[in-house]
C-alpha cells in the first residue's frame, strides 16, 4: 500500500486498479443485471433511476457499495498530469498513519507504537478518520464531472448527467460541495483565512420582521447572532470549552444535513477532540473541559437524533467509547453515553398507553361489516376520527432531514424524505377526492347530503386540530366544479353553510406561519399541522437565502429553516386516544379521485348552464 501511494506520478490510475479489482464480482453481478435492465430502456432518462429502485431493492444495495468507474485507464491518463494536487496531500505524517494503519490491522501493535514514539506522530485510530486511501480517492475524484463523463455512455443526455452525478455521489458519501476540501482538513490544521461572520441581534430581528415566516424564537441573552461560518468553525464554536448556546446546538443539530453528513460530523467531534500536543500546551487547563464539551455535544445529538446513527456509524461511536474515553479516564463520562445508546436501541416504536384514559367509543353504524358499507353510514364524527389517526401515524414520523433541501421535490434526493412525501400526497389528495364524493352522487338531493357531510367531517376535524386534512376537504369544496353548484349550496342547511363559511374565512386568515402560530398558542395537543404553510415557508426561504456566503456555510438560514421545522414537529409525540376501525380505515387510506376534466364534465351535468332550478333532478 505504502509502495502505491509513494508512486505519485500513476497516483489516480492506481489507486483506481486498486478499486476495481476489489469491486470486480460487483462488476460481475452488474452485468449479470443488464438483461433485466434493458426492457427499461423505453423509459424516459428522468424516471428510470426511481423506477429501479422501487422495482428492485438490490439494485438500491448494489448502489451503495459500488463506485462505478468503468474506464480505469482513461481516467488515470485524464487526471495524470494533475498528480500534484494529490501529491501535495502525501505529508510525512500521512505516510507514517498509513502505515501505522497497516501494522494496526494485522495486529502488529508493538511495532506500531514504536513508530508512534520515534516519531511523534499521534495515531489515529481508522474509526477515527476514514481510511488514508479513502480520503485520497476524494481528493482524485474532486472534478466529479469529469469522472461522471468517463462512465456514462454516449446515449446519455446532459440532463440525466447531472441528476446522475448527485445520485451516486449522495448515495457514496461524496457529497459535491465545499465539504469535499473541508472534510480532509482538521480543526486543528485548517487556516483561518476567514473569521466566523456574526450578525447583530438587532439587525436580526429587523429582518425576521420584515419577512413574517421567518420569525424565529427568542433568543438566549446574547449580542450577536452566527450569520455564516466553516463546518470547522461551527464544530469548534460549539464545543468551545465555555458554555455555549443551546438553541445553537439545536439548530446545528437538526439542519446538518443539509450541508453535511453525519459520518463527517462524527469525524469532526472526534477530530475536535483529540487536541494535537503542541495545542495542549496552548489550552493548558483548558483541555479537559473542550473533551467534555465534546462529549455532551455527542450525547445530546445521541438522544436526539438516533436515527441519524446507521449501524456502521454506531459502531464508529462504540469503538470511539471503548477505546478512547476509557482509556483517557472519562469513564463516567462513557457509561452515561453507553446508557443512552443502549435505551435508544431498546426503544420500542409502541406507544404506552399506560397513563391514557379509555378511548372514546367508536361510533359505528350497523352495518359496519357489511362488504357495501360506505361513507353515508358512517357518522361524520368518526370519519374525521380514522382520517386523523392515518394521518398522525405518518406525520409523527417525518424527520428534520426531510425537510431539508427541498427534499421533497427533488428526484435525487425524495429518498431522504419518504414520510413526507406520504404524508404530503395523502393531503393533496383530499380537495380531489372531495370533489369526486359529491359528483359521484347523480341526484341534488344526494349530492346536497354529501357537501353537507363533507363539511361535517371537515368541522369535526377542526375539532379534532387536524389543520391538513380540515383545510384540504375546504379546499375541495372551493373547487370550480364544486363552487359552481349554486342550487346544491342553496339546498345546504344554513347552519352546515355558516360552519363551511367559518372554516373558509379561518383558512383565508392563515395565509402566514405568524399568525397560524398565534392561534397554535391557543390550542392544546394533540394536533397534526398545517403542512401546506410549512413548505411554501420552507420553499421561501430556500428562494430567499443562499447555502453558502462568503464560502462559508449560511447559519443565519439554518437557522430559520430550524425555526420552521421546530414549530412543525412540535406535536408529534402527542398521539390521538382513539380506536382504529378497520372497515372504516381500508375505505379512507387512500382518497382515489376523478380527473379535473372529468369533474368539469360531470358537473355540467349536474348543473348545466342556464338552467332552472324544477329541472334538475
């Protein structure tokens, strides 16, 4: 390995060699694959990687382990010439880990710690930093562009080489980005050509009020905000060894995801925490404190965002434990976040319905087993129940991560936000599904019970503060082929219209996330949000405010963004008390629906233009 890397002029094409020949049975199955593939060609460019990966999870596997480079050779003779870039990266330090890597491997410790003591160079352990060789390929692989052009073929189109790009890239761990240069850099090590950016707490609030959605919570006693800094940066100022700013570390912790990863992040901590000697010497007394504030950052993003650890990182983190915070002594410190690993693990996703009351009685009609049951024989009040529990058990599920990037509208990275996305078709789903009901019903007198029971179930999912769904079958009954129903809203009781006027006028009011919160403040959970307000926020700020400034990661808008999806989960753990009904769940888990053009035709049916009242049956 050492004799690889020292050859630098062939750096890329051997390293290269030295990918594909490991890779070379996945190569193998690859080809085994393509007769399945090829009755995919028809497919448009666009839709065939989502379509694969549904069609076939080994495909989704075969993806996360392969760096598909097909064209070694050419590669290597591409990027010979920029050997420089990488040579500038083989130090002698990075020579001596690598080796010190190896002995570490085959077991030969003593050798391994003379070298250590000879040299002065402090080994870091493999789960520590990623593989040398690793951190060398990102370095060779900086112009994905290039690489991404050497293993496409000639059919492919220049829309389906971008989308390809950041597919494999994401689903690699090479994310394009600043992070590329960043994540070989130690906190220890990196210039500081620019200063974290700060912004006045005035100017701050100055412009959370001139942009409503964006007002965020109040913030902890303090002058200055963070606008922009370095991943480094923010990594050191949250451990700083004074005690830092919790709403800081709420935010850094659930909107990191959308310019880094987690396997980055824990490279951070731990890179954070090993203190270099000669920085020992300059921390003095301080070093204690900068281990631990490292520590509680670990447990604090353990306990709260579990599901960001996958089982390899997990184990990065146990070994980082064993090997490491005991042996400096911190067994405390160790066992505690041992404990919090091991609850999390044991966690069971069944709620406790120990400390509950009774649920209510499910209002079911008498013929509720009967294979006609339908939305006529059930009460209203009931409906809105099922409705609310479907919804509830994906809403309690969606992550911050989902709500990050826009994942939910973009093709290469909607695998990141799957309860959303559910959660979020099932809502859009209603005003059409709203609609169909009514004009499904050929007679007045039939389609006049069915808008006065849809806004029944609407009234009673207000009560119920199910804003999605309540505002959605408002919606639906506001559509042009329903509105136009003048003599079925004229049949309407006027007490049912006075209800679906309130309900009309109460969601024309909450046009902003401002003033949605100032009625939240008035309601007690449990609750599923208005998730429609919550992305068009999110789509807003993303509009307004820029990943980056001055190169440095844009906190001022991570910060927003968290204020946004912070207020969004706030119920998620307050669950419904009422019983699933079967028969009723299976007829509303999906809400299938008409056409628009369909819904136009048949309400000209119903209603023809021009006509009179004693003519409509």
């Amino acid at each position: 390995m050492v004799f690889i890397i020292t050859k630098h002029s062939q750096i890329s094409t051997n390293i290269l060699k030295y990918l594909y020949s490991s890779y070379l049975n996945i190569s193998i199955e690859k080809q085994t694959n393509k007769t399945n593939l090829k009755e995919t060609n028809h497919v448009p460019r666009n839709e065939w990687f989502s379509m694969v990966m549904k069609r076939n999870q080994g495909i989704q596997n075969l993806r996360e382990r392969v760096i598909p480079i097909s064209r070694t050779e050419s590669f290597g003779r591409i990027f010979g010439t920029k050997h420089e870039n990488i040579k500038d990266q083989l130090t002698h330090e990075i020579i001596l880990q690598l080796i010190m890597q190896h002995l570490s491997t085959v077991g030969y410790k003593k050798t391994k710690k003379i070298i250590q003591k000879d040299s002065g160079v402090q080994y870091i352990p493999r789960y520590l930093r990623d593989s040398r060789l690793q951190s060398l390929v990102r370095v060779a692989i900086k112009n994905v562009d290039t690489i991404w052009d050497q293993t496409l073929d000639s059919q492919t189109t220049q829309t389906d080489f971008g989308i390809g790009i950041v597919n494999l890239l994401s689903a690699l761990g090479y994310e394009r980005g600043e992070e590329f240069d960043e994540e070989l850099t130690s906190i220890w090590e990196e210039e500081q050509t620019t200063s974290i950016i700060y912004e006045e707490k005035s100017v701050l609030k100055e412009n959370q009020q001139e942009n409503e959605i964006e007002e965020g919570e109040k913030t902890e006693n303090s002058t200055k905000e963070i606008k922009a800094a370095s991943l480094n940066q923010l990594v050191e100022f949250l451990t700083h060894e004074t005690k830092p700013k919790v709403l800081w570390l709420k935010t850094f912790l659930m909107t990191y995801q959308s310019f880094t990863t987690p396997r980055i992040l824990l490279y951070k901590l731990i890179d954070r925490y090993n203190i270099p000697k000669e920085k020992q010497i300059l921390y003095q007394n301080r070093v204690q404190q900068i281990k631990l504030r490292v520590c509680n950052f670990l447990k604090f993003w353990i306990t709260d965002y579990f599901s960001d650890f996958n089982e390899k990182l997990l184990n990065e983190v146990q070994a980082f434990i064993e090997n490491t915070l005991i042996n400096d002594g911190f067994k405390g410190m160790a066992e505690n976040l041992k404990q919090v690993i091991e609850r999390n693990l044991n966690s069971s996703d069944l709620k406790d319905n120990s400390n509950l009351e009774d649920p209510p009685d499910a209002k079911l009609p008498k013929n509720i087993f009967s294979p006609k049951l339908s939305l006529f024989d059930v009460d209203p009040e009931e409906i809105a129940r099922q409705i609310t529990l479907i919804d509830f058990s994906l809403y309690k599920k969606i992550k911050a991560p989902e709500m990050m990037n826009l994942a939910w509208l973009k093709p290469q990275l909607k695998h990141r936000a799957q309860n959303l996305i559910a959660l979020n078709k099932r809502i859009n789903s209603i005003p059409m599904w709203t609609a169909t009901m009514i004009l499904k019903a050929p007679l007045l007198k039939n389609r006049t019970k069915m808008v006065s029971r849809m806004i029944s179930i609407a009234f009673h999912l207000r009560k119920l503060n199910n804003f999605s769904s309540c505002f959605a079958i408002i919606k639906g009954l506001s559509l042009a082929p329903i509105k136009r129903l003048k003599f079925t809203y004229e049949s309407i009781s006027k007490k049912t219209l006075d209800t679906f006027n309130s309900l009309t006028s109460e969601l024309n009011e909450l046009n902003t996330l401002k003033k949605y919160r100032d009625l939240l403040v008035k309601i007690n959970p449990p609750c599923i949000q208005y998730l429609q307000l919550y992305l068009s926020s999110l789509k807003k700020i993303e509009k307004n405010h820029d990943d980056y400034f001055n190169s440095l990661i844009n906190f001022k808008k991570r910060r927003l963004i968290y204020d946004v999806v912070n207020s969004f989960q706030r119920f998620q753990k307050a669950e419904y008390n009422f019983l699933s009904v079967y028969q009723i769940e299976s007829r509303i888990k999906t809400f299938p629906s008409l056409e628009e053009t369909i819904l136009i035709q048949k309400s000209l049916k119903c209603e023809p233009r021009r006509v009179k009242r004693e003519e409509i049956k």
